[in-house]
C-alpha cells in the first residue's frame, strides 16, 4: 500500500476569488501610479511655466510684451546688451569667488562640527546641538545690526569678507553632516582604528568618502544660496567693484523697468548656472537628503 496521503481536490471557486484580488490590487496599483504621475506632471508644469516664460521673453525683441508665442522674432540681441550695459562679467566673478568661498567654509565647519556631534562623547553634547538647531529659527536680518558692528570693529567692511564670513559657520550644514555620519555603521571605524588610524585619518579616509551625498547636497544648498543672497551685499558692501549678480540685477531692474526682454534676458543669465550646477548633482542631492532622515 501507498503511504501518499491523497490530495484534495482544489476548489476552483477558491481559485478564481484569488485571481480575482490579484487582478483588482494590480489594477488599483496601476491607478495608483498613473495618479502620481498625473500630479506629477501638474505639479511640473506649475513649476516650469514661470521659467518658459521668462526664456521666451528673453530672446523676444526689445519692448515686446511678456507672452508665450512661439512664432514671433527670436533675437539675442537683449543677452548682448545685458552683458555689456549691465556689466554682468565682474559680478558673475565676485558671486563665483563669494559662493565657492562660502560653500568651502561650511563644508569644513560643518564636517568637522558633524563628526564631532555624532561621534564623540562628551558633556553637554546633546545641549549643544539643541543650540544649534534653535539658530535656524532665528533669521539672519535680526543678526544683522550686531553682525554690522562686528564687521565695523574688524575693518572688514566693503571687503570680500564682510560677504563670506557671516555665513561661514551653517547650523544647517552641522545638522546635515551630523545626521549623515549617525547613519555609517561604527564597525567601519573601530575597523580602521584596529589598522592604526586615528580620528582625523578615520574621519578623512573613511567617513567623508562615503557622506559623498551629504557633502554634494551641502555644497549645492551653499553655493545656491549665496549666489541667490542680496541681502549681505546690500548692507554690507558700497563698492561698485564688490557687486554680486543679484545686486547688478537689483539695478539693472531699476534702469530697465519696462523693457521686459532685456530684464528677462538679464535673470535668464543669472539664473543658467544655479540650474546647470543642479542637474549635475541632483542625484546625489537627492540621496543626501533622503539619508539624512534615517537616524536620529
């Protein structure tokens, strides 16, 4: 005799409830994605309307009217005449050298104040970051009488310090930095620590090569917004030779108040290379971003 036990028959009503589900979830999944990407692309379309705009009016002849149509003159004669009347090119140089300074600083600043926040053990470490978090609450035009004097006290007014260091130090870099490096395994460093490294060695070999996404994403949060910035060269510079973009923007507007091509011209200029420098890091942007939340 056969030990088999014999099988029971399947129930093809069972069956067919079963496919039934697994039908309907596939279907509702597909809605589901086709609903995201329909707000998507509304949400995308919101977004890249304004700056249509803007390029369209830019290459349209001098005096027009802002409009969309596709069918009138191109020119590039307003992007000849920003960059000579405007003299764009010492601007485009100081908010360069301003920007790449500035993002340095907070690279350094807020590596270092991250590793030491996430890694070494100390009193008052949690006091600390606390502090540091309640300055994002504080907005940089409350500082800026204080900020002035200090400025005034050091004789660095009207110089290329008086637009770097105020931002130097960034408690959002720390806390960036800081939550990336909570998310890097210990065993790495108590490895390297085994091999005969030390603290400056473990955290330039082995804990910055692998915050690449942090840094990248620090590096564009800083260099965006300090070629955006019009407030420190505002109140803090009075030379003609210190002028940042947004400054010679600021004026350019004045003197071109109702010629619409030539202004839209002029913030298409300022504008290409703030979208140039995001398209080259957008992936690392976004995964800077994204680990930063993992761990407390």
């Amino acid at each position: 005799m056969s030990d088999r036990s014999p099988k029971i028959p399947a129930n093809p009503s069972i069956e067919a409830k079963a496919r039934s589900r697994q039908k309907s979830a596939i279907d509702f999944s597909n809605q589901s994605r086709l609903l995201n990407l329909l707000f998507l692309m509304v949400g995308a379309g919101i977004v890249l309307f304004p700056l249509l705009v803007v390029l369209r009016a830019s290459f349209a002849p001098s005096g027009s009217v802002l409009s969309l149509d596709l069918t009138g003159s191109w020119t590039l004669e307003n992007y000849q005449q920003v960059w000579q009347r405007g003299r764009f090119w010492r601007a485009f140089a100081n908010s360069t050298f301003v920007a790449l300074s500035v993002t340095g600083f907070q690279v350094l600043t807020s590596a270092l104040a991250g590793y030491a926040l996430a890694r070494l053990k100390f009193w008052g470490r949690r006091s600390l970051l606390t502090a540091i978090l309640a300055t994002l609450a504080i907005p940089f035009q409350l500082l800026v009488v204080p900020v002035f004097l200090i400025l005034k006290w050091g004789h660095l007014l009207d110089t290329y310090g008086a637009l770097i260091l105020p931002t130097a130090v960034n408690g959002f870099g720390i806390f960036l930095m800081r939550q990336y490096f909570v998310t890097i395994p210990v065993a790495l460093e108590e490895a390297a620590a085994l091999d005969g490294a030390n603290r400056w060695q473990i955290l330039t070999q082995v804990m910055l090569p692998l915050s690449r996404p942090a840094l990248v994403t620090l590096s564009l949060l800083a260099f965006i917004g300090e070629w955006n910035d019009l407030f420190k060269p505002l109140v803090f510079t009075t030379q003609p030779a210190l002028q940042t973009v947004q400054l010679a923007l600021a004026e350019f507007q004045e003197q071109f108040t109702n010629d619409w091509p030539l202004l839209m011209a002029a913030v298409a200029i300022t504008t290409l290379p703030i979208l140039v420098l995001f398209f080259l890091g957008q992936r690392q942007f976004v995964r800077g971003i994204a680990a930063t939340g993992v761990k407390s």
